[in-house]
C-alpha cells in the first residue's frame, strides 16, 4: 500500500512540475488547446514505470486540470470546441493502451522471475543431492579401495593408461599392480587362440619358457576367464605352492582378474598378481586390481582402435601419388563397376629396412606407368598395395604386366627368396568382396 501511494505522489509530483513549466512558458498551467499535449507525457510515464492503475490515476488528474484550465482562462468547462475533445480522448487512450502494454509486461516479468526463482530452488535441490551421493561414494571408495581413494590416484591411473599404443599397455599395467596393489611380482596374459600369452611381468628372476604360453588347465588365470570375476585361490579350494614340478608358474599366482572387451564383453586376457606381502592381502587390493583390469579393457581396446585408424589414415610416402586404404575404398565404392589390381608383399616387415625401401621403390616404379587414365595407387595394408583401375578390361593385361615387371626386377636382389609376391585382379560389388576374388586368382611373381 505504501508502495502504490508514493507512486501516485510521484505522479501527482510530475503534473505540478509541468503545471509550473506552463505558468512559466506558455502562461496556461493547463495548456488549453495544445493538441500536442504536454500531459501525455506524464500519462506515458506513469503507465509505463507503475502500470494501469496508475495510468488512469493520471489521466483522472490530466482531465481535471485540464478542466480547471477551462474553468479559469475559458469560464466554461464544457466547450464545444473540437480540440478539447480530441485532447482528451488523446489522454484516455495514452492511459490505457500504455498501461495494458506495461501490465502484460510486468506479467511476463514476474512468470521469468518464477520460473527463475523455481530453476535456482531445483539447482539447490540437485547441488543437495549431488553433496549427498559425493559422501555415501566416498564412503564407498573407503570400503572397497580402502588407501587409494583419492581422485589424483585415479587420475594416475588414467592418465598412465591412455597415452600409450598397445605394445607399451603390457608393461604399464604391471607397473599399476606393482604401485597400486603392492604386488612384488606381476604379470599380464592375452587369450590368443586357445593359449594364454605371456605379454609383460614385472619381477620375475626369470622367465621359464613353460610360462611363456598357458594351455587351458585348472588353474588361477583360467578360472579367472572362466568365472569372469576376480578369483584368489580360495576360489579353488587350494594354496598355492612352489614345486619343482609347477616350471609353467601355474600355481603360483595369489589374485587373478579378467579384462574384458568393452564392447562385446568377451574376457580377453588376465591380470595376475604372482607375489604379494601378506598385508596387502584383503579385499581392498582385490576391489583395486579389479579397477585396474576394467580401465585395462578399455586403454586396450581404445588403442587398437587408434592404430587400425591410423594404418587407414597413412599412404606411402615412397610412391608417388599412393592414396591411404580408407581413400582407396571410398574410390571403390564411388563409382562400381572398377576393377582391382592387388599386389601382396608377404615377408616386406620382416625385412632390414633398406631392403624394403628397395622393394617399395621398386614396385612404384612398376606401377607407375599403369597409373595413366584415371586410375589410382592406393597402400591397402602393412603388405598390400592395389591399382583401381576405371576400365575393367583392362585389369588382366595390366596384372600380367605388373607380375612380368616385378619378376625381371626382383630376383636379382639378394632378399628376393625372403619376400612372396602375389598379384591378382578381380571385379567385384564391394571393396572386401574384390579384394578376396583378386586374392584367391592371385599368382606369385
């Protein structure tokens, strides 16, 4: 109520100070017969900074000083003079389309200030909520990870994962067991085939060549892969022992946990814990190497990832005008109908440097005049290389060429007995399809 009375003697303020400025410069306090009348403006003002009510207040004492005014320079309040009217109808209709204006804006205001007022309630609602799951996890990570609980050791562990390629992932993860779970020795398996593979140990004096590859048996790694879970040998019913006998270290693992694939789900390998100090020995270093195998599963799966991207993304740099593998499909595929011509260099990795620049060289200078008329040279693998031609009669003729070119200028060179070339040219609707018919036709230089 307050409020609204100090908004009116502000109003009531506005129409003396414009009375005073008509007394001064127009000698008419009510400017009678001003069509363009000075009280508009303090109608506009008070309906746009207080709203309707106010705007008809102001109107109410527009009309009646502005009837004074009559009164005191005309003698009549009523003329009958057209201006009047209009000045006063001016007056109303100010009021009234401003104040409607404003009010629905002061509507707005207040539904945004609501709304506003309603979003900051739900953020301290949720930064309540957020607090509340922050503790019990804390208190969780306490309960399952015990000493290594802070967000810098997973943050280690992190960022020790994910910066390497998948040769360096081995080692690393026993360097994680070793810092994180204590362990005195380590060792990491792959499941390749029906074997487990050896890929890194840390402490070991030695490394029997029994222990290098791990048939299935009843052991700590395989119940591991079996069980999908973290197993000591508890889960066996047995203690391990050290015997003469047990030269493959089968027996002798005290944790083992499984690493899985992140997408399909499949074990792929084992982390093993081989020696460990008694007081490390409880379920928090078991909950701390089961973290580890999972970030294991995934910095190995992401890395696999990177480096078949990257032999996609790389051409050869000793061929001039060689295309990467995914350009080569994608060109395929642009336009069917073309054929492939592929030449596989089986051995050129196993091979001294020097000897596969030779090669490689030799065989860009082999391709090179097949190249003409739109075709394209394109590296399809670590030993693959293939012509995609745009005529498809021209793929046989060129093959011949290609295996009577290389075959006059290979064997000569002193490694030609270490490398198998194989050339072949196919049709196909797909890239993967012509690859393997150009493979299967394929004839060796």
């Amino acid at each position: 109520m307050t409020t609204r009375l100090n908004n009116l003697g502000s109003i009531l303020g506005s129409f003396l100070v414009m009375c005073l400025f008509g007394v001064a410069l127009a000698h008419n306090f009510a400017f009678i017969g001003y069509k363009l009348h000075p009280f508009l403006l303090c109608i506009a003002a008070a309906a746009i900074g207080y709203g309707l009510i106010e705007a008809l207040f102001a109107f109410v004492v527009a009309v009646a000083i502005y009837f004074l005014g009559l009164l005191v320079y005309h003698h009549d309040m009523l003329p009958a003079a057209d201006p009047h009217v209009y000045i006063i109808f001016s007056f109303v209709v100010t009021a009234v389309v401003l104040g409607m204006v404003q009010n629905s804006r002061f509507r707005q205001l207040l539904q945004t200030r609501s709304e506003l007022e309603e979003v900051r309630n739900e953020g301290e609602r949720l930064r309540q909520r957020l607090q509340v799951v922050n503790t019990a996890n804390q208190k969780l990570n306490e309960r399952i990870l015990g000493e290594v609980t802070t967000v810098q050791s997973f943050a280690d562990i992190a960022r020790r994962l994910s910066v390497l390629e998948e040769k360096d992932l081995y080692a690393a993860l026993c360097d994680l067991m070793v810092d994180f779970v204590h362990a005195q020795e380590a060792s990491v398996y792959m499941l390749q085939g029906e074997r487990l593979t050896l890929m890194a140990e840390k402490g070991w004096e030695s490394v029997p060549q029994e222990a290098r590859a791990l048939v299935r048996d009843r052991d700590l790694l395989w119940s591991a892969l079996d069980q999908r879970k973290v197993v000591t040998p508890l889960d066996l019913e047995k203690m391990p022992g050290q015997t003469v006998l047990d030269a493959a270290r089968r027996h002798r693992r005290l944790i083992c946990a499984p690493i899985f694939h992140p997408q399909s789900g499949e074990a792929t390998g084992v982390l093993s814990v081989d020696r460990l100090p008694f007081a490390h020995l409880h379920g928090n270093t078991l909950g701390m190497l089961g973290v580890i195998a999972k970030w294991a599963g995934d910095s190995l799966f992401n890395a696999s990832s990177f480096q078949e991207l990257s032999r996609q993304l790389v051409s050869d740099e000793l061929i001039p005008g060689c295309i990467p593998p995914i350009l080569l499909q994608d060109r395929f595929q642009q336009k069917p109908g073309q054929a492939l011509v592929v030449c596989q260099l089986q051995g050129l990795k196993g091979l001294e440097y020097a000897d596969q620049v030779w090669f490689r060289k030799t065989l860009s200078a082999a391709l090179q005049p097949l190249a003409g008329g739109g075709a394209s040279i394109g590296r399809a693998g670590e030993e693959a290389y293939a012509l995609l031609l745009p005529d498809a009669g021209s793929a046989a003729a060129a093959s011949e060429q290609l295996v009577n070119t290389l075959r006059t200028k290979v064997q000569g060179h002193p490694q030609a007995a270490r490398l198998s070339i194989f050339i072949g040219s196919a049709l196909g609707d797909s890239y993967e399809s012509a690859w393997q018919q150009a493979l299967k036709s394929a004839q060796r230089c």
